[in-house]
C-alpha cells in the first residue's frame, strides 16, 4: 500500500458536511500525517528558538541588555501570537494543508535572511516578520489534528506533534549553539535556516489533503468574530488559555535567563556546552507523547496537573548552585511542561464547540502572548534581583496555572 500523501487525493479538497472521514491508526495516511506533523512541529519550533542560545552574544556584540537582546525571541512570539489569531480565519478558506505550507517555506527563508541582517534592528525587524510568518502553522496544525484523526487516538497523535515541536525547539537550540561556536552565529543561523527548508519540503510531501475540513470561501469578519466569542463564553477553555500563557512564560523565563547565568563565573560555559543543555529536550519529546498517551488512558486532568506541578518542581531546582542540580532541573521542568502542554492543547480540541481553528487559535494566542511578555519580564526580574528572582517569578505563574487547572476540571465534571 503506497504511504504517500497521493494515495489519499492530489489537493486538499472540502468535506462533506455531516461525513467524516477520520486518519485511523495503522493506515499509511496516518503515518503520512503523523511524520509530517512531526516535521511542521520541528520546523517552527527550530526556527522560532534557534536564538535564544545567541542572546549572550548578540547582547555583546550589538552592545545591548540582557532584556534587549531577548527581543529577538520575544518580538517573534509576540508577532506570532498575532498572526495566529489571524492565520485560523485565512485558512477557513484557504485551506489548512495550503498556509502550512506557505508559512512553512517562509519561515525557512526569513531564518536564512537572518544570517545577513547587517545591524541589531534590522535584525529585529526580521525576526518580527518571521513571527508573523509562522502564525500559519500552530493553532492550524492542531486544528488539522483535531479534524482529521480518530478521536480516539487524538492524544497520542497531539502528543507526537508536540513531540516534532519539543525536538525542534531543542535542535534549534543545540545546533545553533555549536555552529555558533566554530562558525560564528551568521553561519549558524543560515544552516538552520536551510535545515527547516529541508523539513518543509518534507511537511509537503507528506500530509494527506484535509477530508472533514469544509472550505469557506471568502472573509466573514462576523463569523470569525462570532467564532471566538462563543469559545471565550465557554467556561473552561478561558482557564485553558490562562494555563498556556502563564505555563509557556514560565518555560520561557527559565530558559532566555539560564544561557546569561551560565556563561558567568562560576560555570564559564562555552557556546557549544551551553547549547549541549538544551539536549534536555530529548526529556520534552518523550513526556509529551507519554503524556498524551496517559491522559487517554487515566485521565487528562489528573496528567495536566502532575506536569504543572513537576514544571515547579524543575524550576525550584534551578536554585541550586551546583551545575549537575542546574540541568536537573532544566530537565525536570522540560519533562513537565511539554506534558501538561500536550495534554492542555489537545483538551481545547476536546471542549470546545464546533469551529476548532478558533478555539486552537485562541489557545495559542495566549501561548505565545505568555511567551513573549513574561520572557521579556523576566529580563528585569533577573537584572535586578539575581536568578532567585527569575525562579519565583515563574514559581507564581504556575501556581496560577495549577488553580486555573483544577477550575477546568470542576467544569468539565459538570458537563459530563
């Protein structure tokens, strides 16, 4: 049985309302979408993050603050967060498979005119562009998950998706880091670049047209508005959203303000050794597929709130002044978010009412929003009051995640 995307149809065509025709485990469509999933994750996620290792550096060599030169990360997400918003409306008539694409490519080549930003604003500007670029994939993905496969093996699906993003975020990480160190950070970011070039062709190849997805031709600002109201006057999926802005600002502080403390007396770290802790993400990929395989065996809550509370305990860990105790701690709190984060998105797919774009829209409107304004919050904790600063600062954050969880909850036994 041919396993291309071509064995499904040629074009992502419009559903049939009322028929659904979902990716069933065990069919080469199903792996077709899973493996392309899998690199639409990895690509965003490498190319969004490839320079958070680089803020040590461009804070030296464009003469700027710690704070400052997180904008290159923060001006992405914070582009991204709006561009998601916008990006589920276009792809209601445009298609999801079809923007994926687009943003994809885009993306890809923005990374790679990273690489010959002539001075720090101009380099902002890209990296802002590059944000609002890759608004087509993340909530579009989870929405094709949502449409397109069984219901019953949804949170192992999101939870290989999730995986393809943790995988990224740590080989953008990683790899730029060590091509930093023997090539400079020019050079680093045109390999990345090149690499989710490579991911995207493959994302294309792949993925099965949408079959349940049904088109709608033209803009209706009414129906969109109309759309994200109604998720927002559902009671539980506000507290979803406040669970991945404050979950994702909270993993984001930790790792923008570790790479400056780790550098310094008394670790000393290299490029290559600070962008070798980033291999933790490994820990990522494996929680967020067990993660969502546990939630569709014993339960969702009970595993969202094991990983907000493990995503504490990691970051309370990063205290220590021993560097073993350090990446212990970075691992653990890695291990927790992407659980709970998996296991979060795919609940918005499960509670929400009809039009799934918007909902997932919303979820990573927030996600993003969290991303980009407590990670740059976190640049002042850090510059005036030390990394115990940092560390309560996102201590608070989860806490306030772990309560919105238990809220979610009360809510969802009701329904039921």
């Amino acid at each position: 049985m041919p396993t291309s995307a071509h064995a499904v149809k040629t074009a992502e065509t419009s559903a049939i309302p009322g028929q659904k025709h979902y990716l069933t485990r065990g069919t080469g469509a199903y792996r077709c979408a899973s493996l392309a999933l899998f690199l639409s994750g990895f690509s965003t996620f490498s190319l969004l993050y490839c320079v958070q290792p680089l803020l040590p550096i461009f804070s030296q060599q464009f003469s700027v603050s710690p704070a400052e030169s997180s904008l290159s990360l923060s001006l992405s997400t914070g582009f991204l967060a709006v561009a998601i918003v916008c990006a589920a409306a276009v792809s209601e008539g445009l298609g999801r498979r079809s923007l994926m694409s687009i943003s994809l490519v885009g993306a890809a080549l923005l990374t790679i005119a990273t690489a010959f930003a002539p001075n720090w604003h101009l380099l902002l500007v890209i990296r802002a562009l590059q944000g609002l670029v890759l608004g087509g994939v993340p909530a579009v993905a989870m929405a094709y998950l949502a449409e397109e496969i069984d219901p019953r093996g949804l949170g192992a699906t999101m939870g290989f998706y999730v995986g393809g993003t943790a995988f990224g975020g740590m080989s953008g990480r990683v790899l730029t880091g060590i091509f930093a160190e023997y090539l400079t950070w020019r050079p680093a970011l045109f390999l990345i670049g090149a690499i989710g070039l490579a991911a995207a062709i493959g994302f294309i190849a792949l993925l099965p047209p949408s079959r349940n997805f049904i088109r709608r031709p033209g803009f209706d600002p009414r129906f969109h508005l109309r759309a994200w109201l109604g998720h927002l006057k559902n009671p539980a999926l506000p507290l979803l959203f406040a669970i991945a802005f404050l979950a994702m600002g909270s993993f984001v502080t930790i790792y923008n303000y570790a790479g400056f403390r780790l550098v310094a007396p008394p670790y000393d770290l290299n490029q290559t050794e600070l962008g070798l802790i980033f291999t933790v993400y490994l820990f990522g990929i494996g929680a967020s597929s067990i993660g969502g395989l546990l939630g569709d065996r014993i339960g969702h809550f009970s595993v969202l709130l094991f990983g907000l509370a493990l995503t504490a305990a990691g970051s309370a860990l990063t205290l220590a002044a021993s560097l073993p105790a350090i990446i212990l701690g970075i691992t653990v709190l890695t291990t927790g978010f992407f659980m709970s984060h998996s296991i979060a998105s795919g609940l918005v797919g499960k509670l929400a009412h009809g039009t799934k774009g918007h909902a997932s829209s919303l979820y990573m409107l927030a996600y993003y929003v969290g991303s980009s304004l407590m990670g740059s919050a976190g640049g002042w904790f850090f510059a005036v009051e030390g990394w115990a600063a940092v560390v309560i600062f996102t201590l608070a954050m989860l806490a306030l995640a772990f309560a919105s969880a238990c809220f979610v909850q009360q809510f969802a036994r009701r329904k039921a």
